[in-house]
C-alpha cells in the first residue's frame, strides 16, 4: 500500500506540473474580454464589483497581486497565474479522486495490488484527468482571472476530500474531514455558487458508505441533499443579512442607537449562541448533532468573508457597485436585485406585446 500510494502521489505531481505548465504558458497577458477586468481591478484595490460580489477570490487575488511589486503592468499576468495555478491544483485533485475510485472498484483486498492494476489505475487517472485539462471550457478558464477557475478547484478538493473521509470513516475522530468540507463550502460561496452542486454527490458518497442501499434510501438521500442545498442557498446566505437588517432596524429606529449597533449586537447574539450550541452538545456527547451543528458555525464562519465588502464599500472605493456599505444595501446585493426576475416557469416570453414604451435620451457607446 505504501509503494502504491508513493506512485499514486508522484504520477498525480507529475500532471499537476503538465497542467500547470500548459496552463502558464498559453494564460492570457493582459485582461481579457468581460468580467476579468472588472476581477483584476477589485482585487488589486479591494473595490466592490458586480453581484453578488466574489470576496474570498478578491482575497485570493490580491495576494497574487502583490506579486507583481510596483510594475502595475504585471498585475493582471499574476491575476491569470492564479487562475492557472487553481486549475491545476484541480487537475491533481481530480487524478486523485480518479484513481480513489478506480482503487475501490479493482482493489478487493491489499493482495490484489499487483504491478497490473497499479499501472491501470494510474492509466486511468492520468486519461481522465488529461482529458479534462486539454477540454476546451475548462482550459479557456484556466487562463483568464475569472472565478470559475478557482470555483473548479473548491469542487475537486471538497470531492476529494470527502472521499478521504470515506477511506477513513470507521476511524476515530473521521467526522474533521466532514467540518473541513463544511468550512470549504463556506469559503466557496465567497467564490462562485457553483461549488454548492456537489452537495448532492457528497450526501450520495455519506449514504453508501453508512448505510445499506436501497431505492428508498437514494430517495431519502437525494431529498436531503436538495435540502441541504436549498437551506444554504435559501436559508443561510440571504436569511443571516436579513435578520441582521431586522435587528438593525430596530436598534436605530426603535432604540435610537447609533448606526450598526443592531448588526453588531446580532453577530455578537449569533455567534455566541452558535458557540454555545456546539458546547452543549459536546458536553452531552451528542456526536451527530455536534457535528451538524459545528458544520453550520464553520460555514457561517467561511461565509462571513463577506464581511469585507462591508468594510471596503464603507471606504468608498472608486468602484463600488451598490454601494453595500450597510446591511439593507448588503441584503440587496446578495439578492442580485438588480438584476430582475428570470421567466422560468411563468411570465414574459420572447414574442410577448408590448406593454408601455418611453422616449429616452440618445446613448452614445
């Protein structure tokens, strides 16, 4: 195990460094079309771009910003380099959890490790995962400064990570895996939204590993991977702004406090309760529930990185869309409301009348 696990770790290296390689050598050297530029500016000077805004990858990129020292002319070349090297790490995240599964499916017990399925196994990690890289979405992201990029990589790493908890889950203390994923997750949403599809398969990776497989069982599991999904994408990303919009109208308005003394009151209330949750139950040692619930405190933990568009907008940067420097602008930032309402089940359609017109003024592009 030990001998396949050094060539499983060197071969997964080894691609890494190809991807990588490639990745560098055909990036972009300026900004590119689109939202990349946007993304370089607001990293370079922790500006507020578009909603729902992307503060974990403007984090992300400003370090990589500083890179390139005092010659401003580099700094777009690092913010596509940090796309590539994401990408990258990508790719070795998903040779290995290509070679995890290959592993599980040829692999019976340790005897069947012969120098055959070794070779195999690697075979179809280095296919799979080289496929990907020379794919032409994926690559066309991997060398421009956009979140998808860093996006992919919070997906193959909470993958990958959970099934390192699968190889370790009858072990003592397994359950850190599932708070790192949970943390990760949170980051994420810092990043792209996309990262919170893989909810689904993780809950799927849980089930078969715990419990016996059923039909009914794969419909229970993938009811409570929707509703994982939907209470983050529902419950804690616009409703953690809107309570603390309730308790700061209430403070100003009611109590007459000064501004943001609602919002601090509430984070202070919400944390101190959630740290209070998660010892209560340590202490009773109520192991599931624990877990459930310092998975909830790490993602909102990774979630408060949103906290810096706050902070930022309130020093008034030169870019600063929407201006959430308060927590009812930060509510409508989050919800994009700007944006509108999209027609997926019902309302306008692309022939629809015409309903009411306006003369405007000429508008000169």
């Amino acid at each position: 195990m030990k001998k396949y696990a050094l060539i499983n770790n060197i071969t997964g290296w080894v691609i890494f460094a190809i991807a990588a390689v490639v990745y560098l050598l055909t990036m972009e050297p300026t900004a590119s079309f689109w939202d990349p530029g946007e993304f370089i500016a607001t990293a370079m000077k922790q500006q507020i771009g578009h909603p729902p805004g992307a503060p974990f990858f403007m984090i992300m990129g400003r370090f990589f910003t500083l890179l390139a020292g005092n010659d401003l002319s580099k700094v777009a070349v690092c913010m596509n380099a940090m796309s590539a090297l994401a990408s990258a790490f990508t790719i070795l995240f998903l040779f290995w959890s290509i070679t995890h599964l290959a592993r599980k499916i040829l692999i019976k017990e340790e005897n069947d490790l012969s120098a055959g399925n070794i070779i195999v196994m690697m075979a179809a990690g280095m296919v799979g995962a080289l496929a990907y890289t020379f794919s032409d979405s994926f690559w066309f992201s991997a060398v421009e400064a956009e979140v998808y990029a860093t996006s992919s990589l919070f997906t193959a790493l909470v993958f990958w990570l959970m099934l390192k908890w699968e190889e370790a889950a009858d072990k003592p203390h397994s359950h850190r895996w599932l708070i790192l994923i949970a943390f990760l997750m949170g980051l994420s949403i810092g990043v792209h939204l996309l990262n919170l599809l893989a909810i689904p398969a993780l809950v799927f990776i849980y089930y078969f590993k715990k419990y016996t497989v059923s039909r009914w069982g794969i419909v229970k599991a993938l009811g409570v991977s929707i509703l994982i999904l939907g209470a983050i994408l529902y419950v804690i990303i616009p409703g953690i702004p809107w309570l603390a919009s309730i308790f700061e109208l209430i403070f100003i308005n009611g109590f007459g406090l000064p501004f943001n003394s609602g919002l601090i009151f509430y984070v202070v209330l919400l944390s101190a309760l959630t740290i209070w949750l998660v010892w209560l139950t340590y202490q009773k040692k109520m192991v599931g529930l624990n877990t459930i619930l310092t998975g909830v405190a790490v993602i909102l933990l990774g979630y408060f990185s949103y906290g810096m568009i706050v902070i930022r907008s309130a020093a008034n940067p030169p870019l600063n869309e929407n201006n959430p420097s308060n927590v009812f602008s930060l509510l409508s930032y989050l919800n994009r409301d700007q944006y509108g309402d999209r027609p997926l089940f019902k309302g306008q359609f692309y022939n629809a009348p015409l309903v009411e017109s306006k003369q405007g003024k000429a508008i000169y592009t």
